[in-house]
C-alpha cells in the first residue's frame, strides 16, 4: 500500500490579491498541479496517456481553505488516491503549513477520456494496473457536492480565448473560478473567513465559443452556473464562506 506524497510551495507575489493573501485560484492551482505531477511520477500522468490517445480530464472538485496564507508563507501540498471507479478516480489533498497546521483540504474526482472522441473510457485498467498507488486513507472533508439548480440574478459573457485552454484543449478550471469570482463583490472575496469551493463540469467548454456565466447569491453563498452558445450548461458550482 502507497503514502501520501508530499510537495512544497510558496505564496508568490503573482499568487496574492490586494490584501497579500492567496487567492482561491491560486492555491487551487497548486491543488491541481501537485496532481499532475505525482500522476507523472507514478506512471500515469498525462504525458502517458496522451501515447494511447487519452488523458484525464477533472469532473468534480472540492476545495476547503480554513485560511489563505500571505505573500511568502511556505506550505506543503500531500496528497493521495483513495479509490479507482470504472468511471471516476478519487485523488485527496491536504495543505499544510510550515508549522504543520493544516489549513486545507481537497476532494476532486477526475475521468479518463479519448481525445479523438472526447468520450470518457473504463477505469478499470488503471486500478488493476496501478493498484499499488492508493493510500489507505479517507478523503479529508466530504466528496464533491452536486449543484442541481442555479437561478442566476446576475450574467456576464466570455469568449473563450487563448489564454483560457488548458493541455486538454478545454478551458482550464482556474479560468472557470476565476470568471466566478469576478461575478461576486470584492469585500465578499477579501473577507477572513473559511471557505468552500464545489465545482462539477458536466460539458468542455472549447476556444471560440461564448459563455455565459450566471450567478446567484444567496447570503454568504454563491451558485454559478457557465453554459456555452446558449446550450445547457457546462459548468455548475458553489461557494460557501462560513
């Protein structure tokens, strides 16, 4: 049986807000780039799979930030993969400071599809294969939460450009949060208070199209829902501070 594996980071300068504490799409890159790399250092990361014509792609994620450290705060990213589906991968994180205080955690699922396609394939193999890679831990807050129903009192549009598409050729999920964020006031971003990040992709957005991002407060929460073209949506997601 595996052990959680282990990567440190620092806030940097370009990872801060005005208050010079780390924004929730920064660390949820950290989030999404210590899972690329651990991938990678076991075997079947991206660079593996694209032999075969596939990739992963993520479908749900949950994040939970106790605090956001300031600019310069070292912190360790662990994680792990608790379980192989046929159809969903679930790979757990924890961040922790230098003192070891934990002030973070993640849940994401994620999916294997074929590129040509765009279609997701059976798991199986990669659980039979690679078996020896899951930890014998449970994931450190509940799994991802399914949003159901959005009634947007607020939209904006984004043509996805360039600097939106990811490896995948999709839009990358920061963007996504980003574009979330930037529908909400700015004293609800920069309060000191723990938050709660659920985010489930239910279609790619792809360069060229235009989306409409919609958002519905509802006291200290937030819903949003992304569609793109005017088609049903692709992207549903909720915000939670405490």
């Amino acid at each position: 049986m595996a052990e959680k594996s282990r990567y440190n980071y620092r806030v940097e300068p370009q990872d801060v807000d005005f208050t010079l504490r780390a924004t929730i799409p920064s660390l949820g890159g950290s989030i999404l780039n210590t899972a690329g790399i651990d991938a990678h250092g076991k075997g079947f990361g991206v660079d593996a799979l694209n032999a075969d014509n596939h990739s992963w792609v993520l479908s749900r994620m949950a994040v939970e930030f106790d605090c956001q450290p300031t600019q310069y705060t070292d912190y360790t990213v662990a994680t792990w993969i608790s379980d192989y589906g046929r159809v969903l991968s679930t790979r757990n994180f924890t961040l922790t400071d230098a003192a070891g205080c934990e002030f973070g955690r993640a849940v994401t699922q994620w999916a294997m599809i074929d590129l040509q396609s765009r279609s997701a394939i059976d798991l199986s193999w990669v659980g039979d294969a690679h078996a020896d890679a899951i930890v014998d831990a449970a994931p450190p807050t509940d799994k991802p939460r399914k949003i159901r129903a959005v009634s947007p009192t607020a939209t904006a549009e984004h043509r996805v450009v360039y600097s939106d598409i990811d490896f995948n050729r999709h839009v990358n999920t920061m963007r996504y949060i980003e574009m979330m964020l930037d529908m909400l006031p700015v004293d609800m971003l920069t309060q000191e208070a723990p938050v709660r990040l659920d985010i489930h992709f239910l279609k790619e957005c792809r360069f060229g199209q235009t989306l409409t991002v919609g958002c519905e407060l509802r006291g200290r929460s937030a819903l949003f829902e992304i569609s793109a073209d005017g088609a049903a949506a692709a992207v549903r997601a909720s915000i939670e501070w405490k």
